[in-house]
C-alpha cells in the first residue's frame, strides 16, 4: 500500500472558466459537467 498523500491537481484559469460557463449556460446538469471534467460535484457549483 502506497502511503504518500496523493498529489493535489492543479487547474488553469482557463480550465476553470470554461466549467464555470458551461455551468452558467444550464442546458446539463452540475453532476453531468462533473464527469465530463472529471471533477467533483461541489467544484463545479462552487
């Protein structure tokens, strides 16, 4: 079993608008652009 802590990812301003509009746009889901981008959830709302 590996016990390091696993690395935390890192992400562009650019990234962040482009879920931040697509989100804003409404026409998907909050659970729907979490998978897409592989990220959670709470990220995407927040």
């Amino acid at each position: 079993m590996d016990t390091r802590m696993a690395e935390c990812r890192k992400f562009t301003n650019q990234f962040k608008a482009d879920v931040a509009l697509e989100a804003m746009r409404g026409d998907k889901t909050v659970q729907e652009i979490a998978a897409k981008h592989e990220v959670h959830p709470n990220q995407v709302s927040t």
